[in-house]
C-alpha cells in the first residue's frame, strides 16, 4: 500500500488532481494505470480511497470511492527538542519519532546549543514521508524554532510536563513511572551538553518535572527517540 499526502483536500472532495511531480511517480515509477486503486490522507485523520481515472505523467486524476476517519492516539505527545550539533541526526529523530507517534515537534535553542539555525522545510519533507511510509493519516506539527526561554512562557496545558537532563542533583523521577496514559503530554529534550542550570531552574518554576531516561548518558537524538517509545508503550 502507497500513501500519498495532498494537505488541501476536504472530506467532501470526490475527485483528487495531483500535481506534476506526483504524477510522474504515480505513472513513471509506480506504474499505475487507469481503475488502479490510490490511498491519500490530507494529514488531518482522514483516508481518502480513490480509483485513477486518468495517468500521465504531468497530470493524474482519481475520483473518491470511500472515505474513512483514522482513530487517533489515544495520547498527545509534544516534544521540544534541541537540534543537534549534526543535522543528520535530528533528521534521524524526526524520522523515527514520526514512525513511532508524536504530535508536535518544537526546535529549542538552549544556552549550550550548537546548532541554531535550522531547515525547517527539509525537515517538513522528512517528516511527511515517515508519516506516510508509516500508513499514518496524521501529520506532526513541526512548529518554527525558539529559544528556551521564550518556549518557557507560552502557555502550556499538558497533563504532564517534563525535562530530561543529566544533572544530578534534584529529585528526577523515571518517565515510565511519571506518565497516565491516555493524557496529553509535553517533553524538554536539550543539547549535546545537557541544558544549563538556569535553564533547568527556570523549568522547575514553571512546573516541569525532573526525568530519568535510565542510568546511561544518552545522545540528544537517542534521548528523545526513547521518550517517545516510552509513551508508546505505555499507551
């Protein structure tokens, strides 16, 4: 089964167009032909089952034969997470946290950050591909990079609110024993060289709670691809 993504279709729709660069890979690299079956999600729960009714490279065209809403997590994970030092590495989380379930993804620039700036497009690409290659209806919200600080005074309404760090002096419970399932919650991910003490100071006013991931030094990446499988299990 091939997913497609096609962001602007209503539930009402009954005939999809697609643009030219997916019409060349439906005709030319699939090799769907005219009454071929296509699933397509609008990145909103919605599967979209359509019959081709035209296939050409430039221009393919199906009509909507069923539609079906997907059942949601029965959780809400939001994570904000530290780009690392090394892009391909953040790619690799984005990936593997679309795959495994997260909702939205916040990119946060920490004292110790290495990494600033970020490609928010690329990393929009790459999350709607694992979204498909996982069959999942549902696109994670990949909001615009922020600081620490300036993340800290949103408002947040999540069940639970935790930071991850490695530092060792405060009481961190263990994120498997910390989490109700079925509730909404949100995660503090920092950089190669943890988040600073004021920064944990400032998250601890703010009512976050001090995790454990386990007792090994994780890398950022590895870090939050654990919370997220976590929550997964846990739910």
């Amino acid at each position: 089964m091939n997913l497609f993504y096609q962001p602007n279709i209503a539930e009402t729709a009954s005939e999809i167009i697609f643009a030219k660069e997916e019409s060349r890979h439906i005709h030319k690299v699939l090799r769907k032909q005219q009454g071929d079956i296509l699933y397509i999600t609008n990145g909103t729960g919605t599967l979209f089952t359509t019959e081709i009714t035209s296939s050409n490279p430039k221009n393919c065209k199906a009509n909507v034969i069923k539609v079906a809403v997907q059942e949601q997590m029965p959780y809400q994970l939001h994570m904000a997470v530290a780009p690392t030092k090394l892009n391909d590495r953040f790619e690799w989380f984005l990936e593997k946290a679309t795959e495994i379930g997260i909702t939205e993804i916040t990119p946060i620039i920490c004292d110790h950050s290495e990494r600033k700036v970020i490609k928010k497009e690329r990393y929009e690409k790459i999350i709607i591909s694992a979204m498909k290659q996982s069959l999942s209806c549902f696109l994670p919200k990949l909001n615009d990079p922020i600081s620490f600080s300036d993340f800290m005074v949103l408002p947040h309404g999540e069940n639970f609110k935790g930071i991850a760090h490695c530092e060792s002096e405060g009481i961190k419970g263990k994120l498997k024993n910390s989490i109700v399932p079925n509730t909404t919650n949100l995660l503090l991910i920092g950089p190669e060289g943890d988040f600073s003490t004021k920064e944990i100071e400032l998250a601890n006013s703010m009512g976050f709670n001090q995790i454990s991931l386990g007792n090994r030094r994780l890398r950022t990446e590895t870090a939050a691809i654990v919370a997220c499988s976590t929550l997964a299990v846990l739910n």
